[in-house]
C-alpha cells in the first residue's frame, strides 16, 4: 500500500519528536496511535487505518537508525518545508480569489482541493483549530509586564497570538500588563515594543493596563456593591494561615457600605488601619482550588514612581483582577496563557460571571523552557543586577536581543515557536531545534571564510603565486575576494597537532603541500599557538585529491588578529556554570573588516558566527 506523502510526512514528524523528547528513542506505539489521530485532517474519514500500521512501523524503524543530529535535523527540514507549502498554498488561494472573475465557477485544481479544510489543515502544521472561532472576529491579546527584557518564551506566547489572530482575520492586541509601579521601567516598555518588531509580530493595537485603572476601580466597586469583595486588615500572615487552614476571617463580616468606605480611602490614599489590606474576592475559603480563597483583588503599594501614571495610584488591581476584566473590555475572544495559570481559570470566569462580562475563552500553552538556559525575567534578571552578566544582549541570554546579538533570525524564532505550537507537553525542546530553523536560513545568505584559531606558522617553499582569488560561497554566486600571501601561512594549532612530517593535506582553495619539518620556534614572537611551533613545508600543486585531509589556513600578508565569543549554557544543571563563554581566539582573514557589525557569516570548519565588532565575532552554531 502507498501512502499518502502529507501522511507520511506526518508520521515522521510524529516519530522524530518522540525521538527527540524521549532520548532518543521512538516508542512504535505512540507513533501509531498519534498517527491515526492526526489520519482523518490529512486523508480524511474512511481508511482502514488498521492496515497501515506496518508502514508505519517500518517508517519508525528506517527513523531510528539515524542519528540524534541527524533526527533532528530532518525534523527541522520536514517541518519547515511544510511550513514552506502551507503558506505557498495559502499565497495561491489568496491570489486565485482576486483573479477569479464574479460568477465563474473556479476550476478545482489540485492545490485548491489540497487547502479546502484550511481550518483543518493547521492542525497537521502544529496550531490546533480555536475553539469557537468565527473569522473576522477573533482577538488575542499578548500581555507581557513591563518588568524585564522579552525572552523566547514572550517570542511563543506573542506570535502564536499573532498567528492566530492572522488565521482568522482577527486583531492582536500588545498590552503591557503594568500594575506594579515598584518593578516596572519605561525602559522595558521600550525593550519588549523593540523586540516585538524585530520577531515582526504587528499587534494593531498597544495598550497599558494602567490607563484602565479607573474603570479597574469602577468594576471593584461593582463587585463590593453585589457583596462579592470585601476589605481585609488581617496582617500578610494571618491571611496566609487562614488561606492554609481555611479560615474565614472577620472582615468577611464587614457590611457592604462599609466595605464601600473602606475601598474609596483605600483609592484615595487615606485608609488609615493599615498599609497591608488589600481587597478580596469572596471565593471559597475551603475550595480545593487554592486559587479560590478570597484571592486579593487590590493591593496598596506605596513608594512607586510608575513610569506611564507616576505617583498618581497607590492601589493597584493583581493580576487576577486586572487580567479577566481587561481582556473582556478589550473584546478578546481567545486569551491564551501559560499553562501556571490553569489554576486560576474558575477565578478569572467567575470574576467575569459576577460582573455580568463577556469570557474570552481561556487557552493554556506550555512554557517554553531549555536545559541550562533559564527562560524567565524571574531568573534572568537577578544575573543582570547582581552584575553576573553585564548586558541584557549578551549572547549566553535567551532574550531576544541576546539571540539577535549571536546570530538567531527572527524567522528561525518564528518557525521555532510554531513547531512547539501550543501543546500542554511539560518537555523542553531542544535548543538545537531552533539552531536548525536557523541554520538552513543563514546557509544561503552566509559568506565562507576563513579562521585559524592558537595560529602556527608554515612556511611553503615554492608558492610562487602573490595571491589567490576565492569563491565566497561553494555552490551559490556571491562574489570573490582575493587573498594575498607570500611564503608564509597560518594554520590552526587544532591541525597541527595532528600532521607528521611527509603527510600531504590540502590548502583550502590554495595548494596542496607536504611536510617537510616541524621545529620548535626560537623567538618570541609568538602568534597564538602553545606550542609556538613552525612547520616547512612544499608546495605540491593542485591535483585534487580526496584522500587527504583539506584544512583551512590564513595569510600571513593579509590576515588580522580575531576572536569568537562562543556561548554555552549558562547553568549546569541548578549550577552556575562559571565557563559558560569561551573565547577562541587566532586570525582571520582581513576581508573580515568590509562585513558590517551584525552580519551572519561562516568560519569554515568552525560554524556560523555574527559579527560583533571589528575583531570579534559571536558564535552563532554550527
Ligand atoms: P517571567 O517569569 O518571564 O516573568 P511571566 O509570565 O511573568 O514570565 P509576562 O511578561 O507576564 O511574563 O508574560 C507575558 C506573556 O508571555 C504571558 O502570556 C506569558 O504566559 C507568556 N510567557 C512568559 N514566559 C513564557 C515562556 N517561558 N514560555 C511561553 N510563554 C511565556
Ligand atoms: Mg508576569
């Protein structure tokens, strides 16, 4: 039996995942079952699926023999090429509507017939259909906190919004969740709408939670008026006694009108009884849901400078307020969030069911996390305080500016993040999916060069050549550069260990040579390599040869001193790990000084860095 190619690619995709959540391993079995549930969006009702299991099985086993790179590669490669064919499709379609004259019946061509159930069809290419969707009414909101820089976790969570909100021909709105005056910055603001534009996500509209705090304060009053929030004195830790024991505490015995009084001093600055009170939500002290129990509504905070409003609140909505009604007024249909928040989900309906406002419908996602690389404000920041990483670009980050700075493009993030799509799955990707998104972007726009790192000197009889004319890329047309030399060139140390006087090697792109000797140097003039070690050598021409070795070398007449900050992860497990940037230092070619700061190229034999300042480079990934 054949199967269906978009079917096969399904159940690949399926395979390799597994592999690469579970060690890489792939259970048949997963594969299988996941395989016939995703059957009916890709060849419809009507097969007996029975039947195909053992081709599936033999798919599974042809995917086990590769290796872990090799899984994963293949899986960024078939994802992407999907991705490629959804949006040629959805181009096609798109265009075929303009072209098509009013009233004619459009002939069903093959690619029509393929995208008929496109609502369906984003199933099989990772976002799931939203529940309850109409087109051209959908709205999402991303609403990060104006209290750090955005990360790749804000990047998952804004363009699946955004995705969405495209899908269905909806809006998205950017709004800064900024209700706590002691931890918010105009600089964060400014960092979170940069890094928005770099992704390329365009929310239509931008707003701030704290232009709403008057109508905030309104639909309190709403809620104390109907006798769903009252205000609490108790001190921070009898409220956190009671929540734990289910206590109910006396201030629940309050009267509506005092509770009114107390809110309005409370607004205005004046509630003299004490700094700590806070208004509660009248949930359900002895709820099995923590979330339930008269969770805190408003709190005063005192002391802020907020960046948008000044000085002008000292009460301001939690989250759990502020995110169910802001949302409603905003009109958004779907407001997805992490997974965290599960919990509060029968807070923020029953807010909303109490105060008579429409519900969004609440989606859960799962946070994107990476071993070793905190994805969190609430971890990255401390290391920026306390001075342990000096900027929030630096490369080891996963802050959008950070993966900007060593060479991630905003299109890699992109597909990345929409690969995970919006599965509760508790696994961390691998990072090494995101460098193969990026890698098949930056290998055409990429020029090859070269770098020798700890340089030792070779000196070659008989190169009589002055210079010598390059290809900046194997295979694709972008340009030349000539390299100088005379006798004398650079190879790395990493090479010269390995070479035995008689070995022949080849000379990238120059000649091939033989060992004649290797002497120790006498003089100081030490270039970079340990040993500072000297190898004579013979020009032995160009006939090609496969059989030996073909490293990459550096003029000596036309070369600068260069180095490559190479990021590792910044933990090791709950550990710190102290060598977590490792520089790698040597020569490059000097055609390296006409690229500007910031642009992707390839050290061959080494990886795809990014250009960070005149001599130095950020090491992107292999
Ligand atoms: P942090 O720990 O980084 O402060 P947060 O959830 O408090 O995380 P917010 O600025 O409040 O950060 O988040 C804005 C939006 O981004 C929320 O919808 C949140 O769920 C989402 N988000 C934040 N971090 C991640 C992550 N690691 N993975 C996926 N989504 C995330
Ligand atoms: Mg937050």
């Amino acid at each position: 039996m054949i199967l269906d190619e978009k079917f096969v690619n399904t159940i690949k995709l399926i395979a390799l995942k597994n592999a690469i959540e579970f060690d890489n391993n792939i259970k048949p079995d997963v594969v299988i079952s996941r395989a016939f549930s995703f059957s009916k969006f890709i060849i419809g009702d009507n097969h007996d699926l029975k039947s195909y299991i053992p081709e599936i099985k033999a798919i599974v086993s042809e995917l086990q023999k590769l290796s872990v790179d090799d899984k994963k590669e293949l899986y960024a490669d078939i994802l992407s090429r999907k991705n490629d064919y959804l949006r040629e499709n959805e181009k096609y379609r798109n265009g075929k509507r303009h072209q098509a004259p009013e009233g004619k019946i459009k002939q069903k061509t093959e690619i029509d017939a393929a995208i008929s159930k496109p609502k369906e069809q984003l199933l099989e290419f990772g976002l799931p259909i939203l529940d309850g969707a109409v087109e051209g009414n959908v709205i999402t909101r991303f609403p990060p906190e104006p209290n750090g820089y955005p990360h790749i976790g804000h990047a998952k969570a804004a363009v699946i919004d955004e995705e969405y909100a495209k899908k269905y021909n909806g809006k998205l709105i950017l709004r800064y969740d900024d209700t706590n005056p002691l931890k918010e910055k105009l600089e964060y603001y400014d960092a979170i709408k940069e890094g928005i534009d770099w992704l390329g996500v365009k929310p239509q509209i931008i707003k701030n939670t704290s232009d709403d705090i008057e109508k905030l304060y309104d639909y309190a009053k709403k809620l104390i008026r109907k006798n769903f929030a009252y205000v609490c004195d108790c001190s921070p830790e009898t409220i956190k006694k009671n929540r734990i024991n289910s206590i109910v505490c006396d201030c629940t015995l309050n009267s509506i009108d005092k509770n009114l009084r107390s809110f309005e001093l409370m607004v205005n600055g004046n509630y003299s009884k004490g700094a700590s009170a806070i208004l509660r939500y009248r949930g359900n002290m002895s709820s099995l849901n923590t979330a339930m129990r008269d969770p805190t509504l408003f709190r005063i905070i005192k002391g802020g400078n907020h960046p948008k409003v000044g000085s002008k609140y000292t009460l301001w909505p939690t989250y759990d307020f502020a995110a169910p009604i802001e949302d409603s007024l905003d009109g958004v249909t779907h407001a997805l969030r992490t997974k965290e928040y599960e919990l509060r989900n029968d807070l923020y309906y029953s807010i909303l069911d109490n105060l008579d406002l429409p519900k969004p419908k609440l989606i859960e996602f799962s946070r994107l996390e990476f071993e070793g690389i905190p994805v969190s404000k609430r971890k990255i920041t401390p290391l920026i305080e306390q001075g342990i990483i000096k900027r929030w670009d630096d490369p080891r980050l996963p802050t959008l500016m950070g993966l900007r700075r060593r060479g991630i493009l905003p299109e890699a993030i992109r597909k990345f993040v929409l690969s995970l799509s919006i599965t509760l799955s508790e696994t961390k990707p691998s990072i090494e999916i995101l460098e193969s998104f990026n890698r098949k972007l930056l290998d055409p726009i990429s020029p090859r060069l070269f770098f020798v790192k700890d340089p030792v000197r070779v000196f070659i009889k008989y190169l009589d050549a002055e210079s010598v004319e390059i290809k900046n890329h194997p295979t694709l047309d972008m340009g030349k550069r000539r390299v100088h030399f005379e006798n004398i060139i650079y190879i790395s140390n990493d090479d010269a260990i390995r070479i035995k006087i008689g070995d022949t090697l080849r000379l990238m792109d120059l000649c091939n040579i033989e060992i004649l000797r290797i002497e120790q140097s006498g003089d100081d003039d030490k270039v970079g390599n340990p040993d500072n070690k000297i190898i004579y050598a013979l020009n032995k021409g160009n006939e090609v040869n496969h059989k030996i070795p073909k490293i990459q070398w550096v003029s000596e007449k036309d070369q600068i001193q260069y180095k490559i900050l190479r990021p590792l992860p910044l933990y090791s497990g709950d550990k710190y790990n102290e060598n977590n940037l490792v520089i790698d230092t040597g020569v490059a070619e000097s055609f390296i000084s006409k690229l500007q700061t910031g642009a992707p190229f390839q050290f061959v034999r080494y990886g795809f860095c990014r250009i960070d300042d005149q001599t130095t480079a950020i090491f992107t990934h292999r």
